[in-house]
C-alpha cells in the first residue's frame, strides 16, 4: 500500500493519494485489468502519465495495490463472518449472506474485484494475475480451517470434506460475483445462499 507519509523532496503533491486511489480502484473494479487502459486511469484519477507513474509505478503495480486496497476496504465481511459465528454452518450462511449485500450495492460496483478483475483476460500479466489468485485461494483456505474447526467443535460431521466444500462455498460466491455483475437481484442470490448452505450438509444435527 501506498504510505502516504512519505512525500518526495520539492514540491509537494497536488492531489489527494487516497482520492485517486480511490478511483483508479473503482475504475479496476468496474472494467477489470486488462480493459483498464491508462488513458482511462489518466482521465479518471485527472492525473499524467508522469505523475501516475512517479506515485504509483506503472499499471501493474497501481493495479496491486489497488487490489490490497479493495481487499482491506470492502472484504472484511469474510473474516468477521469466520470468526463471529458459534457454527461453521451459521459461519458460511453469514459468508454468502453478507458476500450478497457486498456485491450487490447501490453505492460501488457490482461484484468483486477480486473475481471480475481477471475475467475474460486470458492474456493478464502474470502479475496481477497472481495476486488475485492468491487472494482467492485465502479465501478458500479460511472457509475450509472454518469447517474444520466445526468439525472439531462437532457441529460439523466428520465425513464432510472441508476441502471440497470451501472449494463449493469458493465457486458460488465468485458465481455471486458473475451474477450481480450480469444484474440478479439481492433476493435471488440470498434464496441461492441458502440453498448452497443446505446442500453443503454442515450441521451435524
């Protein structure tokens, strides 16, 4: 992330680092890597490419920490619904739950950046490619010690997988992504959580 402390000698900025962070983020969000192009984040952050380039490095690395940005900001939802829940079926129905209201939002972009920031660029820049992936398998990794942990606890059975079930709770909340993006509603994608969450067989009642 960017220390906004540590200013060059001379000059001081004339823009605010976290405002035009901000944007470019957004922007990143909206379109992805590779349809961002730099005149685009030149026009949206109202800065050249000299001054783009002078605070933030080229696009792959305004892009990375874009993506730290995004994850900080707007996904700490995950972890609080990980770690607050009693049950590790309450734990993932409160993930997806709140993984809706995320995505599907009046006053940012639908769906995730995490998700959408890769789609359809076969081609991405190794990279970027790889933060986001590695964002995404973090993710999985904390559902699936989640349902082990239940599964310790007991309110998981212990012939459930948690492997392959992170990987399921894993694929439907990129699937959230994709849908809110192509304009599903909250309510249809909530009444989809819960049936992911039945199907999943978590309780051990």
């Amino acid at each position: 992330m960017i220390d906004k402390k540590r200013e060059p000698m001379g000059r001081p900025k004339s823009f605010d680092v976290d405002d035009v962070l901000e944007k470019a983020l957004r922007l990143f969000w909206e379109r992805g890597y590779e349809a961002t192009s730099l005149s685009d984040l030149e026009r949206v952050m109202g800065l050249r490419p000299p001054s783009i380039y002078a605070a933030f490095g080229n696009k792959e690395t305004l892009f990375k920490t874009c993506a730290d940005r995004y994850v900080e900001r707007y996904s700490g939802y995950v972890v609080e619904a990980l770690t607050k829940e009693p049950t590790a079926a309450e734990a993932v129905m409160r993930l997806l739950s709140d993984t809706v209201d995320a995505y599907v939002h009046d006053t940012q972009p639908r769906g995730c950046l995490v998700v959408s920031g890769a789609i359809h660029c076969p081609d991405m820049d190794e990279g970027p490619r790889l933060v986001l992936e590695q964002y995404r398998k973090a993710t999985e990794a904390a559902i699936a010690t989640r349902i082990e942990r239940g599964q310790e606890e007991g309110d998981v059975p212990r012939d459930v997988s948690a492997t392959m079930a992170a990987k399921l709770v894993a694929t439907v909340m990129q699937g959230f992504s994709t849908q809110a993006r192509d304009g599903a509603g909250n309510d249809d994608l909530h009444r989809v959580a819960k049936l992911a969450v039945g199907a999943l067989g978590l309780s051990a009642v």
